[in-house]
C-alpha cells in the first residue's frame, strides 16, 4: 500500500494546497519499507494535479491535516482513502495509520480566502526600461511572490 501525506521537513504540513512536498510512504505487511519526499511546487493549489500525480504513483490513502474542500472532493473522486486533522512527525503519523489508532477528523478547512489575502500578495514592479531606435518602448516587469504572516 502506498501512502501520500503532504510535508515540510519531519512533519505533516498543515496546510494540504501549499505543501510544496509530499512523502509516499510504501506499506508492506504492516511495515514502512520505503519512503520518497517529492517536490511539488509547481503543483502548489493545483487539486487536479497532484491528484493525478497520487494516481501515477499508485497512492491508496491520502493522510492531511488542513484541506480544503476542492482537494477533498478531487481525492475522494479517484477513490482514495482520505484521513484529516493528522499533525505532528510524518513517520510518527504512519505508525498511528499501521496500529489502527489514527482517526479521520473530518476537519475542513474553509478560510481559503483569507489565506490567499493573508499569506500570499503577488506585487508587480517595473524593473527597467529599453528604448528601441524606432523609439518604442519596452518594459520589463518582474513578478515577486511575498509571502507575509
């Protein structure tokens, strides 16, 4: 069995969409026999995408703490397992799985506006300008992430 559980560093990233990691964790005979971290920033609120990617790597069960609704309806239709509210150490999180002790706490997450307005700005700025012989003029924009707490 294969497990996806979205990361940052040693534990389970609190919010699903932004992770910009995810372990796959494979389970055999009750047992983690192998863990891969995998980048996923391009993939970073794109529901669909990392569903498909969990799809490709042939994940059963998908184990989260903070998600949203989009993320969830887009797992459960490909048929995953999906459990909510795990937090803490990942590898801790899977022996709760393995023992039966780890619970779906049915928590949703539902402030994904204020999260894209708390925590992410996308500023635009003007970084230079080259006049061309004919005289137009062509800008050069830069676009900056920042993100504030």
């Amino acid at each position: 069995m294969k497990i996806a559980l979205p990361v940052n560093g040693d534990i389970i990233n609190s919010h699903f969409g932004r992770s910009e990691r995810f372990a796959f964790a494979t389970i055999e005979e009750k047992k983690i026999v192998d863990i891969e971290v995998v980048s996923t920033e391009e993939l970073v609120h794109n529901h669909d995408g990392l569903v498909n990617l969990f799809v490709h790597e042939g994940v059963e069960a998908v184990i989260a703490n903070g998600i949203g609704q989009g993320a969830i309806n887009a797992i459960k239709e490909k048929g995953f397992e999906l459990i909510r509210g795990a937090s803490g150490r990942y590898i801790d999180v899977l022996q709760q799985y393995i023992d039966g002790s780890l619970e779906d706490k049915n928590m949703v997450c539902s402030n994904h506006k204020k999260h894209s307005e708390k925590y992410l700005q996308i500023q635009l700025k003007i970084i230079g300008i080259c006049i061309s012989k004919n005289s137009y003029a062509y800008y050069f924009l830069l676009y900056r992430k920042n993100f504030v707490s």
